[in-house]
C-alpha cells in the first residue's frame, strides 16, 4: 500500500510535468501561428485546448484522491496541495496561447504583427517556450536549479514587453489603433504566460527548499 | 480540540472572505481615482496592495497549518485546499486593482478614459464591486444561492467588455493610440476581476453542493 501511495505521488508529478509540456507546445504553435497567419495551426490550438482542460480536470481531481484515501502528512501534503496550485497556473498558460492562436484567427488572412514587432513576438515566443521546458523539468525533477535560473528568461520576457509598449505607445506607430491593440493583448499574453511558469517554479523552489515563499509571490 | 478545529475553519472561511472585501474596497477605491484622475486616491490603493499580498500570504500559510496539524478528512479536507485556491484568485483580484491605480498615475493628471467610455467603465466598476461583495457573502456563508446569482452580473461584465471593445476598434476612435491601449488594458483588468469572482462562486458551489465543477472552470 505504502508503494502504491509513493507511486501515486510520482505518477502526479509526472502528469503535472506532462500537461505543462501541452501548454507549452500549445504557445509553441500559436506563436508559429501568429508569424504566419496560418489558419490551420491557429485552429488546431484551439481545438485542443478542451484536452489541457480535461487532463488539468482529471489531475485535480486525482490530487484530491490521494488527499482524501491517504492522507498524507508534512511535506507530502505540501505536494500534494501545491499540486493542485500548479495545475491552476498551467491552466492559465493553456488559455493564454489559446488567446494567441484566437488573434490569429481573427485577423486571417493579415498577419496580426506588423513586420516591425514580428521579431519581438518571435523571440517572446521563444522565451516563452523556454519557460514552459524549464518549468516542466522542474515539476518532474523537483529540479531547484532549472527553477532558479529561469529567472533570467522573466527578466528577458519582461525587457520584451516593454520594448514591445514603446514601440507601440510611439507617435511614428503607423498601424492603426486595431493593430496596436492587438500587439498589447498579444504581449501581456506571453508576459503572463511567463509568469505562471515563474510562479511554478517558485513552488518548486519552496516545496524542495522549503523557503519561505511570501512577498512577491504575485507577479506585479 | 474538535472546538477549536471547527473554530479555525470558521476562522480562515471569513479571514478569506475579509480579504475579499479589501480587494472588492480596492477596487472600489481605483474605480473613484480613475474616473477623477485622483492621484491621492490611486496612489493608497498601490500602497495598500501590500496589505491583501500579506493578508493572502498569512490565509495560505494557516491554511496549510491546519492541514498539517488536523489532516482533516472528506469534506473538511475539500473545503480547506479549495480555499488556498481561493486565495489565490483574491491576490489575483487585488493585483487587478492595483493595474487599474497604476494606469490613473501614469496618465495624471488627465483622465485616463475619453469621457465617451467614461459611463462604461463606471458600470464597469460598479459590476467589479457587486460581484466582489457576492463573492465575499458566498465564501462566508457558503451561500450557494448568491454564487449562482452572479452569473448575470458577469454576463453584464462581458457585455460592457465587448462594448468597449468595439468603441476602441471603430474608426471614429479620436483619442490616438496610446488612449486605446489604455481603455484596453483597462477594460481586461475588470473583465478578469470579474472572472477570478465568479471562479471562486463556482467553487463554492462545487463545496457545498458537490457538483462535479469541470469543463468550463477556466473562463474564455
């Protein structure tokens, strides 16, 4: 009984890791998406998207099974219970690149980024999708290391969301206030996306290290 | 000891919907200081946020405590995890309101909305504040009744939304860019108040009536 239990607690950790990886695959698609007006990848994002619900669903619920039959104390309940906040987050990062791939299909057959910030949102999609790895590995290794060190990626992220509001808030911004809109939905889509994987991966930190984790727990 | 368990749950269901009402207040307050451009006013909210952010982090960690030292089982069990989660949607909603002060600072001393979105964002407000004090009652009186009832006032917040929306994208729009991107921002940072509110009315129905709460747990 007591293996079953262990093995529980793994196979939650590796389910968790796991539909992170679908959340970031999802903003890996939409962002090749959103470079290339491609209706069909942008629609595939979203129909996929039920899946990372269900399985985001089914974990929770699975978490709460293992509370309720076995009850388990100290530092497993801390993983069990900070289990079922991660799947939150994931949850947020899944609906946040389906907003992406909704851009796109909204301004098909535009590109909904003009050329002069194409390469902004490719490299914001790359840091994302580099959040999104770390913060997988992370879950499934209680890797500390991969933890901390994604938090150069946030500054990246964060340094290309300002550059992307300058760009837009400028007087020499020539497309329009519907493609402005877009560009700063589409940035806070990515900026927010790195935060869940920040805030993830500050649970790891606290589960593994047992650091206290207040203060800046929410990204600003 | 069974006394004082049972007191500490009763404690930390109206410690949590406390803080509720302070993010609801901080709303309220942003609301007030956007509409009038009021620095002062703006600038408490920001200062205060420090309050709910400690407030949240105290609720989460006696929450935890309680777990471990009581392990409490079913029902008991359901009821304190769902309202870690809770909190974490309140620190969302109190982070909102802080971006809503934060925008009345950056475009003092003008009204940062254009008078003719001004009715909207009242209402958007007034909205905010309802579904922020009804989800203060269902989460003290476990009131199912009023997490139903909420789902018009939200339907209204989404209304209001793509009202704004559609004003920001006409071509009439007179008020340049940087005003669009503003009403924008602005606009989501209701909307997804509202959205946290009715996550957590949603959870108070799935404790109290055990409804199976899946599928569309995540808003759009």
């Amino acid at each position: 009984m007591r293996t079953s239990y262990r093995e529980q607690l793994v196979a939650l950790a590796a389910s968790i890791a796991e539909i992170c990886g679908l959340a970031t695959i999802a903003m890996e698609t939409a962002t090749r998406a959103l470079l290339r007006a491609d209706l069909v990848l942008a629609e595939r994002v979203i129909s996929e998207h039920e899946q990372i619900i269900a399985a985001c669903v089914a974990v929770e619920e699975s978490a709460f099974v293992l509370l309720v039959r076995h009850q388990p104390v100290a530092g497993d309940l801390r993983t069990v219970v900070t289990s079922i906040q991660n799947v939150f987050d994931i949850e947020r990062m899944g609906v946040l690149a389906k907003h992406v791939a909704r851009v796109t299909v909204r301004r098909h057959p535009e590109v909904a980024v003009p050329g002069e910030v194409a390469g902004d949102f490719a490299e914001m999609g790359r840091v994302a999708v580099k959040l999104g790895r770390a913060t997988q590995q992370a879950l499934l290794m209680r890797d500390v290391e991969t933890a901390t060190s994604i938090d150069d990626e946030d500054d990246a992220m964060d340094a290309l969301h300002a550059h992307l509001f300058v760009m837009v808030m400028d007087r020499e911004w020539r497309h329009g206030v519907p493609s402005a809109i877009d560009v700063t939905m589409l940035g806070r889509f990515y900026e927010r996306f790195a935060d869940h994987a920040v805030e993830i991966c500050r649970r790891v930190n606290f589960q593994v290290l047992g650091e206290p984790y207040p203060g800046d727990v929410t990204p600003a």
